[in-house]
C-alpha cells in the first residue's frame, strides 16, 4: 500500500488527539478559573456539580475524534494485515 493514506490517517489521528487534550486542558482552567473567581461562593458540591457539567462538555465534544482515532487504528492495522 501507498504511503500517504497511512500517513494522513496518522495526521488525523495525531490531531484528533490533540484537539482532545486541548478541550480537556481547557476544561481544567476553566474549573480553576471558577474557584478563583468565586473563591468564597463557590463550594465542594458545586465544584462537584462544575466539574461534572465541564466532563460532560469534553465528551459530547471529543466523540468524533475517538471515533478518528478508533476508525483510524482499526485501518491502520487492516491494511498491515492485508499483504
């Protein structure tokens, strides 16, 4: 097999991934921002509560790039099967 496919879909994957960590780490400062912001307010359950909303946010963004990165290794080791 032709080398670009294999290394477009390892560029795909590669940003999928860090297009994940960057949401995540995105995420975090925004929680650390809250607690700075609101340092007095801002209490153990609603930290809880923020963090889970914050969670749910990174998941519902980050689907399709698992989805990359899952389709992406899957063809990835097809094709080193196939001779």
């Amino acid at each position: 097999m032709n080398r670009t496919p294999k290394i477009l879909i390892l560029s795909a994957v590669v940003v999928s991934i860090i297009i994940v960590s960057a949401v995540s780490w995105h995420s975090v400062q925004e929680i650390h921002y809250l607690k700075s912001f609101y340092p007095q307010q801002f209490s153990v359950q609603e930290a809880f509560w923020a963090s889970a909303v914050e969670l749910i946010k990174v998941l519902v963004i980050s689907i399709p790039f698992f989805f990359i990165i899952i389709a992406g290794f899957c063809l990835l080791h097809y094709w080193k099967r196939t001779p």
